[in-house]
C-alpha cells in the first residue's frame, strides 16, 4: 500500500525519488520521505507529514544530493501518521525503507532495546534497521547482514536498505510484497511499481518471494530465500504513463470515468472474432483447461469482489456451471471443500492484492484443475504466478475509488462466461448475440455518459445526507453494492447496499425522508419484482432516486427522481448501469468538499492484510 524508490547512479538522484513518489501517492500518502548519500558518505534524511509535495518543498528548501538513495510514500500500519513515523528509518549507519508488516516486531524491538537499541518511531519498520545494524557487526557485508535478518522477521515486506559507510549499493528483500528492479545503462533503480520508473528506464527485473537482491551502478545480484544466486528474466515493460495529466478534468477518477468506453475498446480489441471469445485471450492451453472445467470459485477483495458477484450470474445463467464467490481474506483462512474440476480464479486491479495472492498460493496445493487472474498489472504477481491470465488493459487508474479498472473487470468475466459457456451448451446463436452486445458496449457507455449534467443536478439533494440506501435484484444487486461502496469512499455518507427483495426483512425500518434510496432498474425478468419494492418504499415515505430503462415506465414525481439510462442486452446491463453511479458519488463528494482522488484513510493497493 505504500511506496518504494530507490536508484544507485552517478547522478543525484532526488529529483527521480521525489517524481517516483509523486507517481506512486496513489499507493499511500500519510507523510512521505528521502534519503541520499553522497561518495563521501553523507546522508541527507528529508521527511514529512502529509502529501508528497510537502516533501517536494523541503527538497526544494533544503537541496539534497547523493547518487545513491532510497524513498517512500507512507500509509499507515503500526504508528500515526507523523513525521517520526514516516520512512526512511535509520539505525547508525543503515538507512531502511519498507512495506509491508512485520507480525513479529514486538518481541524483535523487546529484543533490540535489551541489546541496547533505541527506537524513535512507532514503527514496526524500524526494527529491520536496527536488527540489519546488528547483523552487520558479524556478517562482513549488508547483503549477508539482510539475509540473516530476513530470516528472523514473520509477516509481508518489500525492503531496501542502505549504508552509508559504502555508497556504492543498496540491498533489497521481497516477501508478499512486490520490488521490481529497474536496469539503467550506468545506473540501477528499484520500486514497489515500475510505474514509478517509467521516466528512466522500460527494463525491469520482477522479484519472486524470497528474494534478496543487491544492487549496484554496474550490477544486479539476486538470491532466492536459500541464499543460491538466481537469474530472473528481464521484461520490456510497454506500459504507458498516461494518468499524470488530469487534462480537462478536474480530479483524475472523473477522468477515468469518462475514459471507460475507450477502456473497453482496449479491453475487447483481438480478442473477439464475429461471434465468439477467442480462447488464447486467456493464455496458452486455455481451451484445454476451460473443457475441463465444471466450477468456478472466484477470490478476490472490495471491488473486485463486486465484479465477480456479477460474473457469478453469468457463469450460472449463461456459462453453464456452477461459482461461488469468496472475500479472499476470509476464504485463505477457513477450510473449504474443493469442488471436482473447480477452476480458481483471482480478480485484482494491482495483482498484489494480499490476501487474494495468498489464497492463490494456498489453492495450489488445495486441487483446483487449473487458475486464472483477471488483473490490470502485467508481471504483477498474480499474473506470474497464475496459470492463465486475462489482462483488463484498464491503463494506469490513479484515482483510489476504483472506476475503469471495474468495468474492464467485468468486460472480462462476461467473455471468460462466453469461453467457458461454449463447452457447457451455450449455443452459437447466444454466443454471436452476446458477443455483438459486448462489441456494442462502448457506445452504449458513451450515451451513458451524456447523462452526467442531470445527476450532478441530482447530487444537488445530498448535499445533507448522512445515510443512504442502494437497491438491485438479480445481477444488479452487486452493482448496487458496489454504488454503495463509492458513495462511502470518496463523499463519507454511510452507504448500504440490499437485495431488494431483502427490504421487508429489516431495512424498511429505516425507511424515512431522510435516507434517500437508490434503485437500478434495467428492463428485465426481475422488473416487476423490483416495482413491488419501490412502492414498499414510497408507501413509508421514503424519497427514491431510480436509475431505469425508459421502457420500465417509471415516473418522476414528489418521492421519486427517475434518469432513464439507455437500453441494454441484459448481460451488459449490469455494466451500462454502473456509470451513473460512479457519477453520483462523484457528484456528491464534490458537494461534500471531500478529497476525490485521495479518500481519507485509504490506498490505491492493498498489499497488507
């Protein structure tokens, strides 16, 4: 969740730190930190509480120069936000930036102050410092000194560490949670993404788990957590950097907002031939895998977990067999029942997720014929580690309350429903429908899209609220929740999301006029049922906002504001019907005056659990 930069150069390398940072805050941004060394071995430490132009400023104040350098943008675990908190740590002559956590700092830090050590933060990163420090009296280098201390911690951590006393390298760990190492020509670089590196090279080195690296101008060494020197294949990343320019828009989520429909035409294009998925868009020996397959079992976390409660309508009504759908912090640690030809699929906009890696990990071991990742990252880990991968092609999405990185998601569980489904009695008939709907998918977002100028109108009236209720059925009643969620994120009003078949059985006690409620409405098998529900709702005085097809006949009066939304093939509808309200709640949050692109406590990548 937080950031890593680190660059061995014959250059100062601040200004590239500090721009790293700047193109990871999305990652954390509680306080933010620096620190370089120059030939003669004098370290600069700059920290500061807050974003990373504070730190920026102090930079500009206060120059610091060194070719040799380690940074970090902060989201707070162990310790309030504050500048003793912030990273770098030092311990004498070993400076350390980490993410992750480590589970066993406190008897570590018990330890290290028996043995005399003096701890000044809160945090359990400072331990690493103080532990490599000790380990370095006796093992005759940092890279010797991190692999005894590695051993020793328990828990996730990406790290790299410095000494002083010799500028000439750093020394990197990488369990649970991701480094990748950047090749320059006479100069080397490391981060928590390579985004943050895209400036001074498009060669990167992705570290497995276990993996201890040391790095120099000239060099790149790296051990596996036996110690044996390893080779790992070098990627040329073609990966752009599109998102630092807001452009006309005035936060970046409202810009990825209205980049969806482009998104998905990146999402779709060579993959779809005129009436069907082609298989290899999920990797070699897909087909093979995918006749095999009889169940899905879906892992994944907060809005991904949305998207594959979707898909599991697909995959039953349309694919043929049989999902279940599991948060994936809470299916890595019950016991679960394996069912025969069940295909693990993980979802994750980063695919550094923790907790959906780690219940990747443990399905290897658990009998599932095979696992695909639907990720946005490409060499992310889940990717790497996964036997198929489907690649979203969201582009880079810096906005924390996730928008385009969602709907490509779904884009592609609808055509994993296509793939798997034609082995299951899906017909060629469906399938050429299905995939003529999907193909007219970014126009019909693009007609979704003119509709913002009413539901920034609309936003208007929750400008008091401090509560609010989302309603769907069927296919619709993840979207709701998923409407809920962004409400909550990005304009702090307490959201809930129901089936609405659910309202009867307690939520109708909350029904008054000032909870507003939210309805998406699509003109399906289900419309009838859901009209039952909305009149339950008006008949206690409750005020509706209802999103609906203008053939579902609803009408706008005193206790209900209806925006119709453009007709849709039932499969897209869940997808067409999330837009407006990704708006509302951007809408909203303006009127609230609350950070759009930066909520209060949150991160873009959750890489702890």
């Amino acid at each position: 969740m937080c950031g890593i930069v680190g660059a061995v150069a014959q250059r100062d390398v601040v200004d590239i730190l500090v721009e790293g940072l700047r193109r990871l805050e999305y990652r954390g941004y509680d306080s933010a930190g620096v620190a370089v060394v120059n030939a003669s071995g004098e370290l600069t430490r700059l920290r500061r509480l807050g974003k990373v132009k504070e730190l920026a400023d102090a930079v500009a104040a206060t120059p610091a120069t060194g070719g040799t350098g380690i940074a970090h943008t902060r989201w707070a675990t162990h310790g309030e936000p504050s500048e003793r908190n912030a990273h770098p740590h030092l311990s004498s002559n070993i400076t350390v930036v980490h993410n992750g956590i480590i589970e066993n700092h406190s008897p570590l830090r018990d330890d290290l102050k028996a043995k005399g050590y003096v701890f000044t933060s809160d945090t359990d990163t400072e331990v690493i410092a103080h532990l490599v420090e000790e380990e370095l009296k006796s093992a005759g280098s940092l890279l010797a000194a991190v692999q005894k201390t590695v051993k020793q911690l328990h828990g996730a951590y990406g790290t790299v560490l410095l000494d002083k006393t010799d500028p000439s390298r750093v020394v990197v760990a990488r369990s649970g949670s991701p480094l990748v190492i950047g090749l320059g020509i006479g100069e080397n670089f490391i981060a928590s993404d390579q985004l943050a590196l895209l400036p001074v090279t498009r060669r990167f080195i992705f570290l497995e788990e276990g993996d201890v690296a040391e790095i120099t101008r000239h060099s790149v060494s790296i051990f596996d957590s036996n110690g044996n020197a390893v080779e790992r294949e070098v990627h040329e990343s073609n990966v752009s950097y599109d998102a630092g320019d807001k452009g006309q828009y005035r936060h970046f989520m409202l810009k990825e907002i209205y980049e969806q429909p482009h998104a998905i035409n990146n999402t779709l294009e060579g993959r779809l031939s005129r009436d069907s998925v082609l298989d290899e868009t999920f990797g070699n020996g897909a087909a093979e895998l995918f006749k095999k397959v009889k169940h899905v079992q879906i892992v994944a976390c907060g809005t991904s977990y949305h998207s594959g409660m979707v898909a599991r309508y697909w995959l039953e009504s349309l694919g043929g067999i049989s999902c279940n759908v599991e948060i994936a912090s809470e299916f890595r640690y019950r016991k679960s029942f394996v069912q025969p030809n069940s295909l693990l699929v993980s979802i994750s906009q980063s695919g550094e997720t923790a907790d959906t890696l780690a219940a990747l990990r443990l399905a290897k071991e658990a009998g599932y014929v095979g696992s695909l990742t639907i990720c946005n990252v490409a060499g992310s880990s889940l990717v790497r580690e996964s036997d198929l991968a489907f690649m979203t092609r969201a582009g880079a999405e810096i906005g924390v309350a996730s928008t385009k990185a969602f709907i490509t998601q779904l884009v592609g569980l609808a055509m994993l429903t296509l793939a798997i489904g034609k082995y299951n009695g899906l017909t060629d008939a469906q399938q050429r429908e299905l995939t003529e709907a999907l193909q007219s998918l970014p126009g019909k977002l693009e007609q979704t899209l003119a509709l913002a100028p009413q539901i920034e109108a609309l936003a208007e009236e929750f400008a008091d609220k401090h509560h609010a209720l989302f309603l769907g059925r069927g296919d619709q009643y993840p979207i709701a929740m998923e409407g809920a969620l962004k409400l909550k994120e990005i304009s702090y009003i307490h959201a809930e999301a129901y089936a609405a078949g659910e309202l009867k059985h307690g939520p109708l006690a909350l029904i008054d006029a000032q909870m507003p409620i939210i309805v998406v409405a699509p003109n399906n098998d289900l419309l009838e049922k859901l009209k039952s529900n909305v009149e339950e709702v008006r008949a206690r005085g409750g005020i509706l906002y209802v999103f609906a097809d203008a053939d579902a006949r609803f009408q706008s009066d005193a206790t209900m504001r209806v925006i119709n939304v453009p007709h849709v093939a039932d499969i897209l509808a869940p997808i067409v019907y999330t837009l407006p309200l990704q708006l509302l709640s951007y809408y909203v949050a303006i009127i609230k005056g609350t950070d759009v692109d930066q909520p209060r406590n949150l991160a873009k990548s959750v890489t702890v659990e």
